[in-house]
C-alpha cells in the first residue's frame, strides 16, 4: 500500500505491506503537502499523488522510480483513477463554477466540467 504524511517539517510518500510492515519512504525531497494519491494498477503500474501547496500531480513508477511532473494546475485535492484517466477537483476552478477536471492520460489533455454541464 502507498499513503502520504503531510507532516509540516517532513512531509512524505510512502509505502509498506498491508499489515503495515515493510514501511519505507519513497519520496521525500521536493514536496511539500500531498493531499491525494491514487494508483494506476490496470494501464502503467505508476503511483500519482497531489501537493496542495505546490499546485502539482506528479507520478512515479510504482517502484519509486521514474518520478514525473504530469500537471501543474493551481490549488489541487483529491485525485481518482477511472481507467486511463485521472479526475482532480481543484479549488480556483471550483469557484469559477467548475467542479471537477479529468486529465486524460491517453490524449495528453485537460477537460473541464462545469456545474452548467449536463
């Protein structure tokens, strides 16, 4: 299992078994509040997370490597996988009357839904 620790002085990624051994830190430099964090198990094997304060999704592969910045997007939280696309709900396009954006990870593109959306 991977999880985040938003501590204020040291602030991580992590990962452990799911009887909670094995803990280890797998991203600990260049971050500084991750909020969300979802795993794409059926297309890329790769960990994506937010940083709040930073306005970032980043990704890494799920072995720690190959880590990525894929979006930087303002005031971001939470962060869902649906099959190949990422859903993020972000904060100043909310108070523009937007609720969620999906990032779509097979077109390399933003889209935006709005509360007038249907």
């Amino acid at each position: 299992m991977y999880f985040t620790d938003a501590d204020y002085f040291h602030p991580r990624i992590e990962m452990a078994w799911m009887d909670g051994s094995h803990r280890s830190t797998v991203v600990s430099e260049h971050i500084v509040r991750p909020t969300a964090l979802t795993i794409d198990y059926q297309m890329y094997d790769r960990v994506y997370w937010a940083d709040y304060k930073l306005g970032l999704i980043e990704s890494m592969a799920a072995n720690g490597t190959d880590r990525a910045v894929l979006i930087k997007n303002g005031l971001l939280f939470d962060l869902q996988m649906y099959i190949v696309d990422l859903y993020f709900f972000n904060f100043e396009e909310y108070s523009k009357g937007n609720n969620f954006i999906v990032y779509s990870k097979e077109n390399n593109c933003l889209i935006i839904f709005s509360r007038g959306n249907n």
